[in-house]
C-alpha cells in the first residue's frame, strides 16, 4: 500500500470555493474513497515552516473558512495592508517588502490562526516503517503538489521527501502566464513562471488538467532553458469532475427572470483572459435590435477589470437586459444553467473549461470561443466562434436565438453525464502511479 500525500495547505485557508480552490477541496474529500478503492491510503498535508505536516483527518478542509473567522480576518487585514503600500511605494521597493514579509505572514497564518498541525512526514512514514517491521516492503509514497502553491519556498521540504524514498507529482493547471503574461498580476507573473522554470528538478511525475495542457506543457519544456525536462511518459492528465450541490429551495436569481425572457448566461471570474469585453461589445450589437436577449455574468471581480466592472455597472441597461451577480450558489448556478438559452465562454486561454461542462450537465446548449482545450471538452457540441469577432459571437447567438420557441422552453439537448469528483480523482491516482513508475 502506498500512501499519497496532498498538499492542500493554500487552500485550506482560501476563502475562496471557485478555480483550484474548488478543485483541491473536492479532490481531497474524494480521495479516501478513490484511493482505498486503488488500495492506497490518502494523507492531506501543509506546509508549516518549510517542513510539510500530516492535517487532521477530521479537520475541516473541504470548506472555505467562516467569513468572520480570525484567519479571513487576519488575510483580509493582510490584503488591505499590502494594497496601501502598493500605492504609496516605488514598486521595486513594495515587491522586496512583500517577498521578505510574505513567508512570515504565511507562517504566523498557519500555525496561529489555523490550529494545531500534525507530524512531519518524515515523522509519518518512520513511524509507519517502524509498524510495517517484518512486512512486505510498502510500496513508494507520493507527494501530490495539487495546490497553488506557487508563493511558498517548499523545494528543500520536496527534495527531503525524496530522500526518504518518496515520490513527487506535480498537477499543472495550465501555463497562462507564459503564453498570456499581459492577462496575469505581475506578483503571480513572476512567481508562477519561477516555480514552474524550477520545479522539473524536483518532481518525478507531473498532471496535467486535461490533454491540451499537456500538449502544452511538453512543447514548453522544449522551449524553455531547462536543468531538466520530463519525459512524455512522465507527463499524464486527468479531467477534472463536475457536481453542483443542487440541495437548497427557491433560488434567489429566479425573480430576476419573471418576465420570462430568454437570456445567455456566462460563468468565470472577471480577469482579461475571460474576454467578458467582447461578450458586451457582441450584445451591444444585439441590443440595438427590438426583443433582444438579456446577458447574465456570474462572476468575482478580477484582476486587471476595473474599467470593464465600471462600463459594466454604469450601462443604460445594467438590471434592465445586464445582470451582474457576483456570487450564487450552487442551486441558483444550477438554475441558471437549466434555464438559459446558452452558456457564453470566450476565453482566449484556459486549462480546461469547467463551466462547459456543467452547462452540458444541465441540459444547456453550448457557444465558445474557439480554442483547442474547448474543442477538446466541449467536443461536437459546442458552436464555435472566432475568439476576436464580437460580430461572429453576436452572429452566432442570432441564429441560436431564432431556434427558441416558445422562451419559455430553452434547453432540448439533454443533460450529459460527466466525470463524478470521486471519478475525478480515481482518474488522477491511477493515472499518476503510471507516470511515476516510469521515472524509476
């Protein structure tokens, strides 16, 4: 039996429920199921003082933490801090601050505000060696690096770990801020580009979230000035599962739709490379048109997006034809995708494209930009336009909308079953034994 360790400590302290948060939390709520189906024991982990500790199994780390908790608090209280500098300082100077005082603000975090921790796991696997005395030799463990991990100075912790015997996998999302670096902050700019340049010296195996981002991945490393590179039989992927919580009553969203009109919804956060600008330049076509569609954007404000939330809030039409939300739950998303006449996503980069997804899971009908990863997910059931054109886009739901008849009966394709979150994860697992075998 091999033990999986998952480094899951960002996200345990994330009050975040959307993009790798959401991942992560249902991963690790998965994986004792999927991994005890796989014959393998799955152990959480964090890093706390450059040594990754064992997490209790029964803390809470599938959920975000409580809005008003000391930890929100203390990150809230963090975020304001560094905002002000950022604005009063030169920017090489608040860059040198935040990277002198950002380890310690993470340390202070995890061990004060987020309870007790566990063994080291140098402690956990002598400990279990000292157990299995006299037993057939367990098999390599595993060191899961499923986390946005990307600020945390963890390579001494990962290369103990490997001393010891252990195995590592990284999962990579995807590689915007290499191919896309205009539509990132320039802090995650420079420290997700560091941590990927460095991380093929210190990993065995590596995930990808579907096959585009490992088409990619390997081009890149070809690319790029590298100490080491991966060979393609170290390099897998896995699809990430979709399952809306759909158990609360009366969405709040439905009275917003009583004059029973058609809309097109679009789901992701506000940041450039979700193109939201081209969505409203391609309604504003509509718009000038009688009896046009309502627009419904559910998403966090970004980065990078002040000017567009501002052209967003101030339009004639904002709570007229435009809707904003910039929060819902999963039963009014789900809600949402059941009833709209189309899921809008016109991103020019992403990893994967989960809203797609659920929207197919909901029965709903499908326009995206026409990118490789979407024409991987989406398949033959999407309509597809050019990611540049507001006018193709604005085509393209004109003739999506001449097929809805009456309104009040959108979808008719059908749901679509997808991966389960626990087929997710026994996707990864048994995907990822095969990639670290081959780096024996």
């Amino acid at each position: 039996m091999s033990v999986i360790f998952i480094d899951c400590g960002a996200t345990m302290k994330s009050p975040f429920t959307t993009g790798i948060q959401r991942v992560v939390r249902n991963i690790v709520r998965e994986s004792h199921e999927a991994c005890n189906s796989l014959g393998h024991l799955c152990v959480p982990v964090r890093l706390v003082n450059r040594n990754f500790h064992v997490i209790d199994l029964s803390a809470e780390i599938i959920k975000p933490p409580p809005a008003h908790s000391a930890a929100n608090l203390f990150a809230l209280f963090a975020i304001k801090v560094d905002s002000v500098l950022k604005l009063l300082l030169p920017n090489k100077l608040h860059k040198m601050i935040r990277s002198k005082f950002a380890p310690f603000i993470r340390n202070f975090h995890s061990k004060y505000l987020l309870g007790a921790f566990g063994p080291t796991l140098k402690e956990f696997l002598t400990e279990r060696m000292a157990i299995s005395q006299g037993q057939a030799t367990p098999s390599p463990s595993v060191l899961l690096l499923l986390d946005s991990s990307w600020d945390v100075n963890m390579w001494d912790a990962v290369d103990e770990f490997r001393t010891l015997g252990g195995r590592v996998c990284g999962v990579l999302y995807d590689l915007i801020p290499f191919t896309h670096p205009h539509t990132v902050e320039d802090y995650t700019l420079n420290l997700h580009t560091t941590w990927w340049k460095q991380a093929p010296l210190h990993m065995d195996a590596l995930m990808c979230i579907s096959q585009t981002v490992r088409s990619d991945y390997l081009l890149w490393q070809e690319q790029q000035e590298l100490a080491k590179r991966l060979t393609p039989e170290q390099v897998g992927y896995f699809y990430l599962g979709s399952e809306l919580n759909t158990v609360f009553d009366v969405p709040q969203v439905v009275n917003i739709f009583l004059k029973n009109e058609p809309y097109y919804l679009v789901v992701g956060s506000i940041e450039p490379r979700k193109n939201h600008a081209l969505i409203l330049d391609a309604f504003e076509l509509l718009w000038l048109d009688e009896g046009a569609p309502n627009l419904v954007i559910v998403g966090g404000h970004g980065w990078k997006s002040e000017s567009l939330i501002s052209r967003l809030k101030n339009h004639p039409l904002y709570n007229l034809k435009l809707f904003l939300f910039e929060r819902t739950n999963d039963a009014e998303l789900a809600y949402l995708y059941r009833n709209t006449a189309a899921l809008i996503i016109a991103s020019f980069a992403e990893g994967f494209g989960l809203p797609i997804v659920e929207a197919f899971q909901h029965g709903a009908k499908v326009i995206c930009s026409d990118i490789p990863v979407f024409r991987e997910i989406a398949f033959q059931r999407a309509v597809f336009f050019d990611v540049s054109s507001s006018r193709d886009l604005a085509d393209k739901v004109g003739q999506n909308l001449s097929h809805i008849s009456p309104p009040s009966i959108i979808n008719t394709t059908g749901p679509t079953k997808w991966l389960t979150w626990e087929e997710s994860a026994s996707q990864l697992f048994n995907r990822l034994f095969k990639c670290i075998e081959t780096s024996r």
